[in-house]
C-alpha cells in the first residue's frame, strides 16, 4: 500500500453507466470491486438493490480499469470510518483497497463504502495515477486538505455518501 485518502461520509449524482445487472456487479468474476469478507458482500449487495447512487458507483468502477478490494477492519486509525489505499503496481490493472471499520449500522457502512468507491472512481479518471506521487497531485488538485497528514477530502465523495445515505431511508 502506498497511501491513504481520508474519509467519510456523504455525496453525488454521478454520469451514471448504462445498467448493470446486480450479479455482473456482484458476483462475475471480472466484477471490479470485490471483497473476501460475507458481510461486505451482503452490504455491497444491499447497496446495489437499494441505492441507485451505489449501484452507478459500482458499474462504472466494472468499466474502469481499477479493481478495488473492500476488507472491514476492526479499528482505524483516529476517527476514520473509511479509507483507500492504493496498491503496488504489477501490471496495467490498478488496484484499490477500500478498509472500513465494522460496528457501526448497515446503512452507514454502505454510505461510507460508497464514499470510498467515489474516491476509486476519482482515481480511475485520473489514468497518470500510478503511484503515491501521482495521487498526492491529484488530490492536491481535486480535494481538499483534511487536516490529518496525507488525508484530502472531496466534495464528491461526501456528496455520494449522503445520496446513498438518503436513498437507502427512503
Ligand atoms: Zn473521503
């Protein structure tokens, strides 16, 4: 892992993709956001039945060429809910890893994985982002400082969190 963004929650209307059926996006092989966790996998589940919102995040993560992989985690550090990391680079494919920490409720897990799947989409747009240097200009450029070190924040993703957040109650 090269480096961390910052976290949480809320939201935005995305150009969303043309459709994808939730079993393309949940369990096809070449799905690009993928999790070795059950509970992950029911709340990614849950998100792209009941959002819309996460449902566009997730198919337009299929059509990039970013894989992200989603681990819950006991603890984060300071008041982090979530965040992403980005993996060492072996080949063309990029990978993501997603950590959210467990123990809050299903809708808020699923609000803050769509926070960070936003993130995966911001660098997915962002091809020159190869490396930890690439992503600190990127977001030195899109976000905003967050006041921890390394820790930026967009308004879009913020914005994505609080449109599932909201679609999810409906
Ligand atoms: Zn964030």
């Amino acid at each position: 892992m090269l480096s961390l963004l910052p976290l949480l929650l809320s939201a935005a209307t995305l150009s969303a993709p043309a459709p994808k059926s939730a079993s393309a996006l949940l369990e096809a092989p070449d799905r690009h956001v993928r999790t070795l966790d059950g509970r992950v996998q029911r709340l990614l589940a849950t998100g792209v039945k009941r959002s819309p919102t996460f449902a566009a995040l997730m198919a337009s993560l299929n059509t990039s060429d970013v894989i992200v992989y989603i681990e819950p985690m006991q603890t984060l550090p300071n008041t982090l809910a979530g965040r992403l990391l980005l993996m060492p680079l072996n080949s063309q494919q990029r990978y993501l890893r997603v950590q959210v920490a467990l123990a809050m409720n299903p809708d808020e897990m699923i609000s803050i994985i769509a926070h960070e799947l936003r993130h995966a989409i911001e660098i997915a747009d962002a091809p020159d982002v190869r490396n930890e240097t690439g992503l600190v200009k990127l977001y030195e450029r899109i976000g905003r400082k967050s006041g921890l070190p390394h820790c930026y924040e967009t308004q879009a993703a913020q914005d994505a969190a609080r449109h599932v957040r909201r679609e999810l109650v409906a």
